[in-house]
C-alpha cells in the first residue's frame, strides 16, 4: 500500500484567471509558462525518486499519485493530482518531487482550477484557501500593483557579488578542454560557472519572480525550494500522445540595438561551427524520441529565440508517441542532459565536467516541470536560475566549449547570461 493512499483530492473549477506568480508567492511552488501552468501551496507529502528520471522514477510517481482518491476532476492533463520538482543536474543523483496541498492550475484552454489535497479528516482549512485564492485574484481586483510595490520594498538593497572561483581559472579549464576536444577525447563539454551574491536582506522569490516575469514574459518561470528562475528552453512536454521539445544550442549577445542584434543573429545562423554545435543537440533529441513515437517531425532551419539579453539557436521537435504513450519522466530520463547542457558524446563530456568544472551544479541546468498520475507533464531544462537561501543566493550560467572556443570570449558569454537573473535580484 503506497503511503499516499489514505489522501483525498478535491477538486473545483475556479471563475477567474488566477495570477500563478502572485499565488505562489514567496513560499509556493511554481511552474509556468506564459499564464499556463501550476502555484502549489504547502505540502501533501514527497516523492523521492531513484534517479533523475527514468522508467523507475515513472512507475514510483504513478504508484504515489494513483493511490491518491480523486473527486471533481475533470479528463484534462494536469488537473487534479500533479508532482512537481526540480531534479539535480546529476543524472545519477536522487531526486524528490512535491505534491502540492494546494494547487491551482491554468489549462492551455482557459479553464482554472483549485485542488486540495489531505487526509479525509484534515483536509486544508478555508481559511487557507481563501489566502491563496486572494491573492491569485489580486491582477482581477486591481491590487497587483500595490503588492508588487510591498514586495520589492521588504527586498534586499546592498548586494555583494563575488565569483565562485576565479575568472582565470576557470578560464584555464576551458583552455584545457579545448585542448582535449581538439585532441579528438570529445565534441563539446559544457562549462558552467556561478557567482554568489551575500545582500543585507533575505531574498523573496515573489519579487524575484515577478521582475524576471516582466523581462522574460516568454519564459518558463519557475520557483522550486528556493531555486528559482525563467528558462527558454523546453526539454519535453507529453500531452497524451502528443510530444513536443524545443531544444536551443547556440547564443549570441544582444546589444539593445535592433541593427546590431539583426547583424548578430545573421552571424550566429551563418556561422557553422554553431550550427554544428546546435546539430548536435537536435539530431541527440531526435534520435531519442524517435524510438517511442510513431511519427516525429523537426523544423527544416533552425530559428533565433530573442531573450532580453541574449539570443539563441532553436528547432521545434514535435511528435506522436506509440501506444502505450511513455510517462515524460522516462522521456526526460532518457534525453537529460542533452549536449546543450551536457556535452557530447554525454559520459565523456559529463567526466571532464566533474575534473575540471570545480562546481557543484545541484539543480542548475537539471529538468524542472510537473507531472500527474496518467504520465503527462512538461519539464524545462533549469538554466537562467539561481539558489536562493536567507540572505545569499547563487546564480549559475554555462557555455559550450568546442575545439576553437576563446576562453574569454566564452566567459564573456557567461556574463551576458548571468545578467538574466542579475537584473532580477540586485536592484539598487
């Protein structure tokens, strides 16, 4: 008998459309991508996973979720019961997911929904309820505003930055990879490096949240224990039968200027060492899928994703998967890490990561997303983000080392990266 099965979930259609970031608040959960998606609040219980996805993980999440009793859910994916989490970069390290006590959902149809979730006896109090509902309602009733404004006030206002390591060291470890990729020992490692930032304040996801919201409203924003974060990239998504990723590999900075960016993109989709680099990890997430499904289809070109301040190589990969469909913890098992985050091929790349990167990665560039009892879900891949604890936080960016990468240009790279989530947390 799962530890779950004495829990009950009610569920009902909500007549607004909630505000996910505002419900979330400092202490939710949050997944969500433009307006669709989950705020969870408190916590029905935890699901520790073998691994960082797999067959193993899928059958333990159904197992757990299944064996809650479900009442008033309609057959929609992601409403009613749902896990959500961000698992480790590691592959082979353990992961957990959450089930929220209170989730409300927004579907891709426009409908919303509340879900509780307890013992018969215990479920979570009005009172509670009506909080959370209150302020998901708060951009409806017009008081979005003044508690954004209360929110970054209570916010940190003297900030100390400092790398982790060196910048010439890590430097030197790009050298060496190099090296070692021109020596034919890999194609491509990823190296991420992370910055730390001590303020006088804790930090507040919600603010935090909210601004990277409003400079990347295209963006997977997520906010998971602390780690937090607004990604582009789209590991996999299962609807059903219906599979999708967006894998992205190759950036370049944008300047503010619409000539100088149009230039930069223009060099970015005619330089081929870059698209080569972006083959690499398209052809890895085709490949991988391909075995599942019963038709799977990629974009002809790749296409340029414009962040705020960069701007990215991209290809939609969508699909049908046979019957019986996979759950999306196996497909996202078996894709993570792709070479955009990775490396490849990915055991040797994954090696010279642990040798010389001098980083431990926890959850940055790890799978981040939702998934509910009939094996739906999406999961993003954990970049632009950073660790938020008390008054510290850490923030992570990475770049793809080929045989004829420039160790300060790719550090350079990383810093244009890390002023997604800069802008976001130092703010004078």
């Amino acid at each position: 008998m799962s530890e779950f099965s004495g829990l009950v979930a009610i569920t009902r259609q909500l007549d607004f459309e909630p505000d996910l970031v505002a419900a979330a608040g400092d202490s939710g959960l949050l997944f969500v991508h433009e307006s669709i998606g989950f705020a969870g609040i408190d916590v029905a219980g935890k699901i520790r996973l073998p691994r960082t996805g797999g067959a193993d993980d899928a059958q333990t999440v159904r197992v757990a979720l299944e064996s809650i009793e479900c009442k008033g859910a309609p057959a929609l994916a992601g409403v009613g019961v749902v896990a959500l989490g961000a698992l480790p970069f590691d592959p082979s390290a353990r992961g957990e997911l959450t089930i929220p006590a209170i989730t409300i959902a927004r579907c891709a149809d426009g409908t919303s929904w509340l879900t509780i979730i307890g013992p018969a006896d215990d479920l979570p109090r009005d009172r509670r309820i009506e909080a959370v509902l209150g302020r998901a309602a708060s951009v409806s009733r017009g008081f979005a505003g003044d508690a954004a404004a209360s929110t970054v006030a209570l916010s940190p206002s003297r900030f100390e930055v400092r790398p982790e390591r060196p910048s010439d060291e890590w430097c030197d470890a790009v050298a060496m990879v190099t090296e070692r990729i021109a020596a034919g020992q890999a194609q491509k490692v990823v190296l991420a490096r992370a910055v730390e930032i001590i303020a006088d304040q804790p930090f507040r996801a919600g603010a935090v949240l909210a601004l990277l919201r409003r400079s990347f409203p295209a963006s997977y924003l997520f906010s998971i224990d602390g780690f937090v974060g607004a990604t582009p990239e789209l590991l996999v998504a299962r609807d059903g039968d219906s599979v999708r990723s967006h894998p992205m590999a190759g950036t370049a900075p944008r300047s503010g200027d619409p000539v100088v960016d149009a230039r930069l993109a223009a060099a970015l989709l005619a330089s081929s060492n870059t698209i080569d680099e972006h083959r690499q990890t398209i052809d890895m997430v085709h490949d991988t899928l391909l075995p599942w499904c019963s038709y799977l289809d990629e974009e002809d070109e790749p296409s340029i994703v414009a962040m705020a301040n960069v701007q990215h190589l991209s290809t939609r990969i969508e699909g049908r998967l046979s019957s019986p469909a996979a759950s999306v913890l196996e497909l996202v098992g078996a894709l993570h890490p792709t070479p955009a985050v990775g490396g490849a091929p990915r055991s040797v790349a994954l090696e010279m990561i642990r040798e010389l990167e001098g980083l431990d990665r926890g959850r940055y560039a790890g799978p981040v997303g939702w998934v509910d009892a009939a094996g739906n879900g999406t999961w993003a891949v954990g970049i632009r983000s950073a660790e938020l604890n008390g008054n510290s936080a850490r923030l992570f960016a990475g770049v793809g080392v080929v045989a004829d990468s420039d160790p300060d240009t790719e550090l350079a790279e990383t810093r244009a990266k890390l002023q997604a989530l800069l802008g976001a947390i130092v703010r004078p």
